[in-house]
C-alpha cells in the first residue's frame, strides 16, 4: 500500500515548545485559584478500558490505548473532568490549549495576573501529541539507525566491527534490523513522560484554571465554555468574565479536495501519524512544513 502524509498546514511550535518545556521552576497556587478536579475515573488503557473510553481516545487521535497514552491522556485529558469554579472576572481568558495557550496563560498567572485557559481536546496541542515531542522521539531512532548500519558496514571508517561471543572470528557482516512497534511504544512513553509539564495540575500549580470545553464568545467581555456533551446555552456552562481574550486555537491538516485518488488512498496526516503500529513499505509526504520535513528525514 501507499501511504500519504499530509502536513499542509504544519504549525511553528519549535521555539514556544522550547521556552515551555523549560519552565519547571516556581511552582505556586494564589489566593482565589482552586484546584482542578475529576471524580476517580482515569483513563484504562486496554483491554480494561470502557468501549465508549476507547472510542473517545481515537476521536482524540491517541490511539492504541496502550498504558502510555492511559497516562498521558490522564494528564491533558481528564474524564468526567470537573470545571472550576470561575473567578468574578479574568484578566485573561485564552480559548486553546497548545503552545500559544499554555504559555500566555501560564506567564501572565506567573506576572500576577488572573488567567485562566480552555482546552477543546488535547492540553499541550500539537507540539506535545502530535508534534514537537514525538517527532524528536522518532528522529532520535531514526538517527540511531543510521548509524548502526553505518557500523555494521565491514571496514567502516569508525573501525567498528563485530564478532560473535562463543568465536574468535573478527569483522563479522551482520544486518541491522528495525522493530517499528518498539520505536512507536518508545515515543509514547517519552511522551506520556513529559505530558505532565502541560497538564492540567501543572496549570493548576502555577495559578492557571483549566477549563474542559469549547470557548464560545457570548459578548466583548464573556464567554461561555460549552462543555463536552452539552449545548451552547445550557445554563449549566460556566461564563468566564475577562479584562482581555487571547484566541490560540492553532490550525489543522488541510486535506486538498479534487485529487484523483486521494480519498481512497491510506494516507494520514500529523494528528494520527503517530498512531502508526506498521512501517509503510512505500511512503509520499505532502508539505513542506516543519513535520512534513520532520518525518520525510525519519521514515
């Protein structure tokens, strides 16, 4: 089979994931800031996992549902999350979750301010799940590849060379192999390993409220936060009163229409790239962006 990547549309999170990944100091919670909370449901991964969990999880393009996006999910994801209780008035109200949300709403809590933040989906967006973090995961690999193979070349210029345990024979040629499931599951857990930076308590700690839903503008001054399974309306959405709303909601793939078949070709794109349990035989990135690059250098 042929297998498309799609990064039409590639956000430039390299230099907001650097400076966000390096704030692990200062932790504090101000006055007027509550912790965030769910009831005891945590993600399982499967097979113990509800149907309607898993189901979930690939809607969120996390998939397998293995334990390693259990945890992270558990962290940028919560179940039955439950919303704080909204302060009178913000400062500053941020619709998205990704690189732009976490750190302006982060550093103008850390400044003083009161900020809060609401995620759609995934906290940490795309240069935590489908990004930033894995891609680096992959190259790491792919670079170790390289120079594998490199030295299992007989009179390479490294002058390394192989030779069994139970033989004193020398400079033996030998073929490199790679276990595609073992790099997948390696990224997954590197991943759910730096989640917590970006979850919800990290947020939390820092004096940020987390909200879980869609932002929806109601006037210059309010929105309300619509959350998952409810209506805009429902009287049972919080309303965040804000001073000033900062709208980092990202981008997505762009999948081009009018191309003689695209549709019927197994293509996939950055968002469940990384759910990838094979190596494609055969492989076209479409893009030029920064993880179309990324990954035309790994695969």
């Amino acid at each position: 089979a042929r297998w498309f990547i799609l990064s039409i549309l590639a956000p430039k999170a390299s230099q907001s994931f650097c400076i966000r990944h390096s704030l692990v100091l200062g932790h504090r919670l101000r006055s007027g800031h509550a912790n965030m909370s769910s009831n005891d449901a945590t993600w399982q991964p499967s097979p113990t996992a509800k149907p309607e969990d898993e189901a979930l999880a690939k809607s969120l393009s996390i998939w397998p549902l293995d334990q390693n996006n259990a945890n992270l999910l558990n962290e940028v994801r919560h179940l039955n999350y439950v919303n704080p209780e909204p302060l009178e008035e913000y400062d500053l109200v941020v619709i998205g979750a990704g690189a732009g949300g976490l750190v302006s709403s982060r550093q103008a809590a850390r400044r003083g301010a009161k900020g809060c933040m609401i995620s759609a989906e995934l906290a940490g967006g795309d240069c935590l799940n489908a990004g930033c973090v894995p891609s680096k995961a992959l190259l790491r690999c792919a670079k170790m590849i390289r120079e594998a193979k490199k030295a299992a070349r007989l009179n390479n210029e490294f002058g390394i060379s192989f030779s069994p345990k139970s033989s004193n024979e020398k400079n033996v040629e030998v073929d490199v192999k790679v276990d595609f499931p073992q790099i997948m599951q390696r990224m997954r857990q590197l991943r759910a390993q730096i989640a917590p930076i970006d979850g919800h308590d990290r947020g939390s700690s820092l004096g940020t409220h987390t909200f879980q839903g869609f932002g929806v503008f109601t006037s210059p001054s309010t929105i309300e936060v619509v959350e998952h399974g409810k209506s805009v309306g429902d009287p049972s959405n919080p309303t965040l009163k804000f001073r000033k709303a900062v709208i980092a909601t990202g981008g997505r793939p762009y999948v081009p229409e009018g191309i003689p078949g695209l549709k019927e070709a197994p293509y996939t794109t950055n968002l469940n790239l990384f759910n990838l349990e094979q190596l494609p035989k055969r492989m076209v990135i479409w893009g030029a962006g920064i993880v179309a690059l990324e990954m035309a250098q790994a695969f």
